[in-house]
C-alpha cells in the first residue's frame, strides 16, 4: 500500500473526498515529524509509538575502495508496534 492507496481507504472509510483525506494524512505526518523534531514521542494506544533513537559516532568502510570512514552520530526516528497491532498481524 503506498501513500495515495492509504487516502482513497481513508476518504472510502471515512466518506471523505480525497482532497480531504489527503489533508488529513498530510497533518498527521506533518505532526509525527513536528513532534519527534522537538524530542518528543508520539504514542497511539493500540497501535503503536513513534519516537527518536540516537546513534553514536562510529568508523565504517566504504564499500567500494574499502578505506575507512568516520560516521558521525545522529537521531534517527524509530516505531515500537503496540500490542494490538501485533495481535492484528498474527
């Protein structure tokens, strides 16, 4: 399922247009990333958590050359599934 399959099930399941559910979509992504860039997680009982995740610096290998590199460290955004969720995909 890609992004515009997710609106036309929205707008059908919620007798939305799609101009409507695309909204709705886009402000729910728009928020996700507004929140986890402020540090904070977003949490949906059932479904699941999304929060950030830190790196730490680390040395890699280019694959190509195979010289090594310094990788910096970084945030990264991460998902933890909540338990109905889990259960749904049994």
């Amino acid at each position: 399922m890609n992004k515009s399959d997710l609106i036309e099930k929205i707008a059908k399941d919620a007798s939305l247009s799609k101009a409507a559910a695309e909204k709705a979509l886009n402000s729910f992504t728009d928020g996700v990333k507004s929140a986890l860039k402020k540090g904070q997680t977003v949490t949906l009982v059932g479904f699941g958590t999304f929060g950030i995740s830190k790196r730490a610096a680390r040395t890699g290998r280019n694959p190509a050359t195979g010289a090594t590199i310094k990788i910096s460290a970084r945030k990264v955004p991460k998902f933890k599934a909540g338990q109905a969720l889990k259960d749904a995909v049994r």
